[in-house]
C-alpha cells in the first residue's frame, strides 16, 4: 500500500488574527481547514499520508501544495484544477473566544466527486480513509465523494466535525447514519454534535445509538471531560480523562488533531485505547500553536506529553 491514511477532504487559505475584523489589523496567512489540520497530525504521528483534494491551478495554489509537503503529507493525490482556493478568517483568543467568516463557495474542493475517490483507489493504497461533516457539507458532489469512500475504503474513520453555517443539522445527520454502518471509528464532540446529530442527551447515548447503526467503534469527545469511548470488542464503554494543554494560544484545529492522531495510530496497528489516549494528548499540544497547523506534535513530544499527565482509563460498564 502507499499510504497508511488517506485524508478525504478541503485545504483552506487561513487569515487569522486576535483583533476585532477591521481594515488595517494585522493578520497572519497561513493554510489549514480540517483535512490539512488532521492530515498533517496524522503524519506527525507517523503514519504515510495522503491528502485526496483539488487545489486551484494558481499562485496561491502552489504555496498550499509547498504546505502541505513541508507538514510532511504526500501531495501525489492533489489534483490542480480550475476554481479558486477557499479561505477563512478567524478571529482568535487564548481564551477559546473564536469567530469565522468562510469564503468557499465554488472553491476548488468544492469539485471533489466521487470520480476522485475511484482514481485515488482507496481500497488499495490506504489502510484507513478519514473524511468529515465538513467534506460532505462542499457540495452534493463532494457528499457523494465522502458516501463513495466510505463504501471504498479498508476502514473507514469519520468526524462528524458539524459546522450550523455550512449545513442544516437534518442533512448532517442523514450523512453521519449513511457512513455510520461498518465505520471503523466515529468521533462526534459532545454535546454539540450528539444533541443535533443523533438527538442524544448524554455522551453514553450517543455511542450506543451509533453503535445500533453499525458504528464499530465511538470516540466522544467532551472537552474538559475527555473522551468516551465504546467499542465493539469490549464490554459496556470506558473514559479517558482530559490531558491538561501546557499552553494555550489557539484551540484552532484540536478536534482535528485528535482525528487525524487517532486514524494514524490506528492504522500503525495500535489498540484503541491506546491511539485515543495519544489523540487526546496530541489535541492537547495542538492549541500552544496559532492556527490549525501552527502546534502539530511530532509523536515523541505527545508520547511524553500523554506519559506526564495524570489520570487513567476507567470503565463505564
């Protein structure tokens, strides 16, 4: 096989700053969106990746490719087309006070069809395919691509990642029950996602409702309160407890760090809990950076990270 994960989805132009939107402050440019943010951890974390997108055939598009291959993510899959290249501002604080404004439609990625999925075979160059909400938000095209993937890939890994300003709760929530039969791993946040998307009201519900639909394994993620995971092998579900940030500058990206982390580290042949407990750690890490690819830990830092924090797995049953 060529990659151990193939990451299915949008890079996006970043423009972020700490101030208030208004002419003359200064800004940062950089890339990132979900897929570049997940990627990019799961090659930190070891694994072969690479990363199936359209890219304008411009300028701009060639420093997105030249990012891309710096964050160490095979480019081979990036196709050069027409459109132009998505953007986001963000507005951000130590705090976790964010705001967003998307310049995407039309982009280039948002031309991602199932057509990309069979040229990429999948099934044949990937251990594990991860994908997102998001991804399947582009387009009817690209929700399309994320369905043909999923039915493609060896294991299929899917965050939810659900933005309100994208898609309607009712749509996201069709596509998160298409792909949740025979998903290898699904990684709703709570209680955001598992209210809107699967009408749950606690974490442990949420699970067992995937879970119902075919879901081989849930990962929910709950912020200050960790991650709860339930699994198809084991008995009743178990929690890993959050892993303190060292430093906080930029919670940009950590969900995406935690997916990407946790698909690599599954695909490298590790047992679940202990990828999740690496996902965590890495996410963790993730926000003493600035913007979605600013903090990306190698595997060694988030080893220690994960080894010098205190808490252990507990069962829920």
């Amino acid at each position: 096989m060529d990659y151990d994960v193939i990451v299915l989805g949008e890079v996006l132009l970043e423009v972020g700053t700490s101030a208030v939107f208004r002419d003359g402050v200064e800004a940062r440019l950089g890339c990132s969106g979900d897929a570049l943010n997940a990627a990019a951890a799961a090659a930190a974390a070891g694994a072969r990746v690479g990363l199936l997108t359209r890219i304008g055939d411009d300028e701009v598009g060639e420093g997105i490719v030249a990012r891309i291959e710096e964050l160490g993510v095979d480019t081979g899959l990036v196709d050069r087309t027409g459109g132009h290249n998505g953007c986001y501002l963000m507005r951000a604080d130590p705090g976790g006070t964010r705001g967003f404004a998307y310049m995407r439609r039309g982009s280039a990625a948002s031309g991602l069809s199932p057509d990309d999925v069979r040229r990429a075979r999948l099934g044949e160059r990937a251990r594990c395919v991860l994908t997102s909400g998001i991804t399947a938000a582009l387009s009817d095209t690209a929700r399309a691509a994320v369905l043909a993937a999923k039915e493609s890939a060896n294991e299929f890994v899917y965050d939810p990642n659900h933005r309100p300003a994208l898609v309607g709760s009712d749509e996201a929530a069709a596509t998160l029950r298409a792909v949740a039969e025979g998903a290898r791993l699904v990684t709703p946040s709570h209680p955001g996602e598992t209210s809107a998307l699967l009408g749950c009201d606690t974490p442990e519900e949420a699970a067992r409702e995937l879970r119902s639909l075919g879901t081989e394994a849930v990962a929910v993620t709950r912020g200050a309160d960790g991650v709860l995971v339930e699994e198809g092998s084991r008995d009743g579900s178990w929690s890993l407890p959050p892993v303190p940030a060292t430093s906080v500058v930029d919670q940009t990206g950590a969900g995406d760090v935690f997916a990407g982390t946790v698909t690599a580290r599954l695909a490298l042949g590790d047992e679940l809990p202990v990828a999740v407990g690496l996902a965590t750690a890495a996410a963790s890490l993730s926000v003493g950076g600035r913007g979605g690819t600013g903090g990306i830990p190698a595997i060694g830092s988030t080893r220690e990270h994960l080894a010098t924090s205190s808490g252990s797995v507990s069962c829920a049953g």
